[in-house]
C-alpha cells in the first residue's frame, strides 16, 4: 500500500475513510510525502487516529505536513481537489450501491487526483480462515466482498469511464488458487 503510494512519486496525498490513521502514521514517516489529509466521515476515528498520532505533541514541522478532516466520500467537496494522489484503503466494501457509484464520481470525475489507490478484500482468499463460515463476509458492516474478476471488472468500467488506466497488485501471502487477502487496484489518470 505505502510503496505503491511512494511509487507513484505523489508529494501530496490524500487519505479517505482514514480510520484510525494507520496508513497516515506511515506516511508522515515518508519524506516524500509534504502534505498528507486524512479524511473520515466518522468524528470518532478521527479523533482515535488524532491521539493514535499525538497530533497536539508533533514537532511543528511534523505537525505542519498533516491535517484531519472530517468530509463524505459521497458528496462533493473541493477542500479534497488538486492532490496528486488518494488512498482508499477497504473502504468501498462499506458502500452501498447508490453510495458505490455516488463515490465514483466524486472521486474520479470531481476530485480527479493525478493517481488512485483502493484496496479491498479478496473473498476468494475467505476459504483459507477456516473460522469464518462460508459465504460470511469478513465484517458484518461490508456490503459486499468482491472476487478479483469482480474487483478488475468494476475498476476497469470505472477506469474506462472516467479516463484512467489501471492496473492490479495482490497485497500479503499469495495463494497460487485464490490469490492474496487483500487486493489493491491503481489507477493512474490519462
Ligand atoms: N482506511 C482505514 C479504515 C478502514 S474501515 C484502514 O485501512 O484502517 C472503513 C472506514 O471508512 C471507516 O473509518 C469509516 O468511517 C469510513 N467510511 C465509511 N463510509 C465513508 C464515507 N462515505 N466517507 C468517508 N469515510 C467513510
């Protein structure tokens, strides 16, 4: 996740649906990166990656390169345009339909950052934990836990339509039969 993000040569990033900030703590950890955001619409995981981070004892110029801000991934909001890149790390799995394509247009045709990093879960990957039954998703809030065909078939409708190119990359151990936990989808506007 973090390399792909480097490898994209972004300086200023966008973290939406941060959570608790686990990826922001990586990313002030990076030189590269000068400017970093990180976006919830929950005030309560804002404030635990606020702590998780010790924002109010950052050195200044620490301090100076991050900010929270609370905002949708479903509505417009030009606070999020002008990034070179965004994170959207296993969110989308907790949007709905309407809110799916809602997001897909605020992100791709408003905000429009020069790269795009989403990661979601790989179900094929779910037959290898042998506690969670079969056909259970990993989370009760997940609305959907896509198989890497369905995952490369939405990224590449979405891609077409709003002129990306994209490419995948599995993330942890791989499976030769279903592939790894996780998959991560980069796109890269045209
Ligand atoms: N990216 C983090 C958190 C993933 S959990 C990580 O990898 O650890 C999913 C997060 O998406 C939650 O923090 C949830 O509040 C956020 N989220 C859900 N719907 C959202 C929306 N419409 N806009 C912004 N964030 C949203």
């Amino acid at each position: 996740m973090l390399a792909a993000l480097k490898s994209t040569g972004a300086t200023r990033v966008l973290d939406l649906g941060c959570g608790e900030g686990r990826l922001l703590q990586a990313l002030l950890k990076e030189k590269q990166f000068s400017e970093i955001v990180g976006m919830d619409v929950s005030h309560r995981a804002l404030a635990i990656a606020h702590d998780r981070l010790h924002y109010d004892r950052l050195p200044p110029v620490q301090k100076a390169r991050l900010r929270f801000l609370h905002g949708s991934l479903i509505y417009r909001d030009q606070r999020f345009a002008g990034f070179d890149a965004a994170a959207v790390v296993e969110v989308i799995e907790h949007l709905d339909a309407a809110r799916l394509a809602a997001f897909e247009r605020v992100l791709f045709e408003c905000l429009k950052p020069k790269h795009i990093v989403i990661t979601t879960p790989n179900r094929e990957y779910n037959v290898k934990w042998e506690t969670l039954p079969a056909g259970k998703f990993r989370h009760r809030d997940h609305r959907f836990e896509w198989t890497r065909a369905e995952f490369q078939e939405w990224a590449n409708r979405v891609a077409a339509r709003f002129g990306y190119n994209d490419r995948f990359l599995p993330v942890g151990p791989e499976d030769a039969v279903v592939g790894s936990p996780t998959q991560i989808g980069i796109f890269e506007r045209k």
